[in-house]
C-alpha cells in the first residue's frame, strides 16, 4: 500500500516540475539514483552528488553571471545595492577591495 501512495506522489510531482522547470534559469540535479529514497544515512553520499551537480554546472552559472545585465534591470532587483545613476561594477573580492 505504501509504494501505492508513493507512486502516486512521485507522478504528482513529475507533472508539477514541468511547470517550474520551464521558468527556471538552471536545475541542478544531483545524481542520486543509487539512494533510495529512505536513505537517511546517506549524507556524505548525497553531499558529494550534490557537489559534483555543482561543479559540472559552475561554466554555465558563471556564464549567466559575466553576461551584461541593463542597469534598470538590476536597479529592479537590486535597489539597495546600486546607487541611482551609476551603473554597474562587477563586485571586488576581498582581497581586491
């Protein structure tokens, strides 16, 4: 009875993520396949998966980030972070700044 129900939320959420998958920038997936989905103690595990995720994604967020944004835009959705009328720098590291 318990697979019943879960098969049931698992195609629920399928048909749910086409929605958010569509508006979304970039989805990292982690490859968990060979955890079930009990796997509480699989920690070290799943943290390693999700690192690799990220890392093979990392040329693609770092390409999004390089790409010119219009200063409006990012007056929209920054405004605490650029001051009226000066557009844009790229951000200083630490040991730059």
């Amino acid at each position: 009875m318990f697979q019943v129900v879960n098969r049931c939320f698992q195609i629920i959420e399928s048909r749910a993520e086409d929605s958010w998958r569509r508006h979304s920038d970039l989805v990292m997936e982690p490859d968990v396949r060979g955890i079930g989905w009990d796997g509480f103690t699989c920690g070290p595990e799943l943290l390693k998966a999700g690192e690799a995720a990220a890392l093979a994604a990392l040329p693609q967020i770092e390409a999004w980030l390089a790409r010119p944004r219009p200063p409006a835009l990012l007056a929209a959705v920054l405004p605490e972070t650029i001051p009226a009328g000066r557009p844009p720098v790229a951000a200083e590291s630490p040991a730059t700044a």
